[in-house]
C-alpha cells in the first residue's frame, strides 16, 4: 500500500527539508535512538523482571556491549562529551550552564560530520540537553539540517499532572497516568515518535540519505507513563536494591544525595532526613516497580519507530545505533537518580544493528521489527553478538564515521582547544567481531597484570563536588563551586576512582591533593560495596598502576590547560551567538 506523505509541519521545517532534495545518495542512513537515564535493566541484557521486546528484537539483529559506559553521569555533559567526541575535560563542561563552542572550542558535532558529508541530519526529542549548553537551538544550524522537533507537551513534565488517592493533581516521583486526562491527551515520548516516524516518510520519498538521531525522555523523572504498563510489574514481585545501604567503606564525598526527587511532592511528604535518608522500603518499591514500567513504555515507543523503518522499506540501508546518556541508581548503595562513579549511575546499554555486518542482507520486503506487544510476547531475543570488552559513549562519533563509510576523524592532539575536528574516543568497530569466548581466552592468557592493564581498554567517568561532605548541591554544583573532581576508571575487572583537589577558575586537578579514594573488585564485588582502597593486603602495586593510567590522562588536561588558562574562547566566538 502506497503511503501518502504530509510535508505540513506548521512551521518553516518543511519548506527547508524539501530545499535539502539536492542531495541525493544511496549511502546508509543512520538512526540513533539516545534515552534518557536508563541503566541496562533490560531482557537483552540479563534482567528477568522487565519486559523490553522490541529493544530485545533489536538486540538480536545487533551487536551489543556489555560493558558501556558514560563519561559523566549527568544528561547534559555526557549529551555534549559524546555528540562532540571530547571528554567532560575538554568540552568543559560540568554543569549546565555554558556552550562549549563559547567556552571551550568551536568542536565539530557527530551530527555537523554528517551532514557536512552530504547527509539530512535531523533531531527530534532530548538529543542535545536543551538550553545553555546546546545554544537555546540543540546546536542548529551547525548540527542539523532543519530546527530540532520538541515534543509541545514537554513543558507540562514537572507540572501537577499525577493523580493522587485523595482525587487531587501533584507534581510526584511516581506518575503512573491515564493518557486521556493528559495535556493534549498524549505525552511528550509518544509525539516524538509520532514525529520521527513522519521524517522517516520523508526522507523515503525523497530518497535522501539521513542522519535521524531521536532522544526519549523517560525513564527520567518524574516517572510518568500510561498506568497499563503498572500490570506488567506487581508491587508483590518487585524486590529492593540488592545493597539498599550506604557501605561502610563509602567516602562522603562519593556519595549523591538525590537532592532532584526529594523535590518531588510524593518524596517531600515522606521528610527522609537528609542525606542519607532511607527511603521507606515500600516506597523504594514504588519507585522501582514505576522505573521498570516506564521502560517498558519505551519500549513500546521504540518498537512503532522501529516497525515504521520496516514500513517504508529502509531496514536493509539503515544503521540503528540504541544507547542512552548515563544510568540510574535504584536504590544502590542507599542512593537515587545519576550524579555518581558507580556502574549503576554510569553504564548504559550499546547496540549497534549494521545491515550486512549485525546481520545477513535482507530480501525485498523482509521484516527485520515487527512490532511485540509487550503485554503477550513473552519469548527471550539473544543478541547477535554481544562484546564483554569495556568501551566509552566518547567513541560514538569516530565509531559511527565509520560504520557509515566516512572518513574517521583524527584521534584529538594533546591541546585541542583549537581543533575543530577531531575525537578523544577510538572506534570501537574493531571489536564488533570478537566473540565472548575470544574475549575470554585474552582475559585467561594473560598473566602480567600490568600489561593486561594496559593491553584492556579502560573507561574513564568523573564527577564533580563541592564539598567532601554531601551538601545540597553536591549533586549538580556550578562549575564556580567545584572543588573536588572524582575521576574514575573502569577495566573488565576493577573500578578505581580517586577524588582530588579542583580549581575551577583554571580547570585544573591536583592529583597531588587526594581527598578520598575507592577501588572495587568486580569479580567478588559486582556491586562496588567494599571498597579495599585503604587494604594493604590488596597490596599497593595495583593502585600504583591504576594511578599511571589515571595520570597519563591528567597531564594531556594539564598540558591543555596551561596553553588555554583564560577559557580558550574562539576569537570570533561571537558570531556563534548571532
């Protein structure tokens, strides 16, 4: 059936796309699906509670990593560290409130790249954080080829929207809602795919190569979803966190004390005393079962936008790229929401589906997402593949280049303030054909630790503080009232993070001023409860090599630092403004 395709966006949107024919190439599309706050608890990744089958199906024509990892657990320097393929260091970026184009250098964007080389780059959603740090604009028009899409009912996300038992309206944590009563009788993720799926009619008509990059809000806060989806999760099968306590061995300074959602009404109610709380247990129940049950409300969003790419037959020429910009505490470690080192708060989900490398080429007309409801599929999807190796959200930009057959840019010089075009993160396309079991036998020949060390990559993440106590902006301090920088690195086996002296005036660390440190072994630590930083029978060998490792990366920043003291603003940075 011949779809009919309306190019009628009340705005000027349309009239730019139909401008863009000009271009015209049978390259690879590309479709980048980023989520907001969602740690891995999904079917394709081990969870057995939650229900994700069209994140599953897509897992299973893909490659996916296991072990991912954001360079800061906080939306808007993790968005800009990998749209740009610089570290949190580099954009200078911590916080919400600068543009790194002004503040730290006129860096080229994954979505500039593509469009550069020919490609319609299109936003629809949270892609870049709104506001400050992307312009007011999401970055256009450096970024994309027409104004970004945001959802009309985005603005109505913090409001009281959230039925409460006594019949009245609050702006809670926990918003199950009946869609009907809604601003607009919708939400803000369903518009979104609403919107990418016209593009995608578009784009097929047009027959124009693109670059789609379409951002979900939830399962961010305030977790408000269709309330069918609480049938999925009944209170009785859901269990706490397990490690629901502040470990013994936790420096205060480690520590987030969710200041976001003691914000919400539901929360204040309770007068947790701060900052340690607890939360109720009931309550910490709640918030988990509404956290899986958003998810899968996701889900379900990603499976029509996925099904859609089958109906306008772009399957078979369209790379899909699903991740998301940092995790979510649930409740580990007696903590809640991002703003931490830990994998809880950074490791995300990675899937990369390739058509011809994930998977065998399709017949004409072959269906590869069929949309799964997921109140009655119930079958298990086993990724494609699936990679143990540790890799950053930093290598999307030089990975993605080259998945799509362009040009890698070039790895970052040590001072690249003035380098518009280059990334801190390698591709990571060398490991889509590593099996576990190969990955294994490296693991298990190796024998010297230090040259295991340097021969596994490693991630690094960091997190700002104020203070070496929890304050009550210990979880998203100004970048005037950093003091301290938590630089973490995280190898198959160990997490290791030291805190350590700030200045932000000149962006500088003091790795000789050491406020606090942690190391965790996950072999016999999964959950990075006891930290052994301070056992000398670990032995101090270890640490001393992590430290090498840690300060490689610190000097290339000192060195970047010294030559760009007073903010390396462009010379004509004014005209970005304009």
């Amino acid at each position: 059936m011949k779809t009919t395709v309306v190019l009628s966006r009340p705005n000027k949107n349309s009239d730019t796309l139909k401008k863009l024919i000009a271009y015209t190439s049978d390259g690879t599309n590309v479709l980048f699906i980023v989520v907001d706050d969602l740690r891995p608890v999904l079917g394709c990744y081990g969870h057995k509670l939650v229900k994700s089958p069209n994140i599953d199906q897509l897992a299973s024509q893909s490659i996916l990593f296991s072990n991912a990892y954001a360079q800061q657990a906080v939306c808007a320097p993790s968005r800009v560290s990998f749209l740009t393929g610089r570290r949190p260091d580099t954009t200078r970026l911590y916080d919400f409130y600068s543009y790194w184009r002004v503040h730290a250098g006129n860096y080229s964007t994954m979505p500039q790249y593509f469009k550069e080389n020919g490609y319609v780059t299109l936003s629809v959603g949270k892609v870049f954080h709104p506001g400050v740090s992307s312009n007011y604009s999401d970055d256009y028009p450096y970024s994309w080829s027409i104004p970004p899409f945001h959802p009309s009912t985005e603005k109505y996300e913090n409001d009281k929207t959230c039925r409460g038992k006594d019949g009245k309206l609050y702006a809670n944590l926990v918003c199950p809602v009946d869609v009907t009563e809604m601003p607009s009788g919708t939400l803000p993720d369903m518009q979104s795919t609403e919107e990418a799926i016209r593009l995608l009619n578009v784009m097929k008509t047009n027959k124009q190569k693109f670059f789609l990059a379409v951002g979900y809000h939830k399962p961010h806060i305030p977790l408000r979803y269709p309330q069918e989806f609480l049938k999925l999760y009944p209170l009785e099968n859901i269990t706490l966190a397990p490690d629901p306590w502040v470990p013994e061995k936790l420096p205060p300074v480690a520590y987030n004390p969710w200041t976001d959602i003691r914000q919400r009404d539901d929360v204040e109610a309770l007068n947790v005393s701060f900052p340690y709380g607890p939360l109720p247990d009931d309550f910490q129940r709640q918030i988990r079962q509404s956290y899986y049950a958003a998810v899968s409300y996701l889900d379900t969003q990603v499976g029509l936008l996925l099904n859609a790419l089958d109906d306008v037959g772009l399957s078979n020429s369209t790379i899909v790229v699903f991740t998301a910009d940092h995790g979510w505490s649930l409740g580990e470690h007696g903590e809640w929401a991002k703003y931490s080192n830990f994998d809880v708060a950074t490791r995300v989900p990675l899937m990369f589906y390739v058509p011809g490398m994930t998977t065998s080429s399709l017949s004409q007309g072959e269906r590869v997402f069929p949309y799964l409801d997921p109140f009655s599929h119930i079958l298990g999807l086993v990724p494609q593949g699936r990679s143990k190796k540790v890799v950053e959200l930093v290598s999307l930009f030089s990975t993605l280049a080259e998945l799509a057959g362009l040009q890698v840019p070039p790895v970052c010089p040590e001072t690249s303030f003035h380098v518009a075009l280059c990334t801190e993160g390698a591709s990571i396309v060398r490991y889509f054909n590593a099996s576990e079991e190969k990955v294994e036998e490296e693991k298990d020949g190796c024998d010297d630790t230090y040259r295991c060390f340097n021969e596994e990559p490693v991630a690094f993440s960091q997190y700002p503080r104020p203070a070496d106590t929890p304050q009550w902006n210990s979880d998203k301090p100004k970048l005037k009232d950093i003091r301290i920088m938590g630089y973490s690195m995280r190898t198959v086996d160990y997490r290791y993070t030291v805190w350590v002296q700030f200045n932000p005036n000149n962006f500088s660390a003091n790795f000789e001023d050491v406020h606090a440190g942690e190391l965790y072994m996950v072999e016999t630590d999964p959950n990075q409860d006891y930290n052994i930083y301070n056992n000398t029978s670990h032995g101090s060998a270890l640490i001393a090599v992590m430290d090498e490792e840690l300060l490689v990366l610190e000097d290339t920043k000192l060195e970047r630092n010294t030559m760009c003291a007073h903010g390396c603003e462009h010379e004509d940075a004014w005209v970005l403004l304009l």
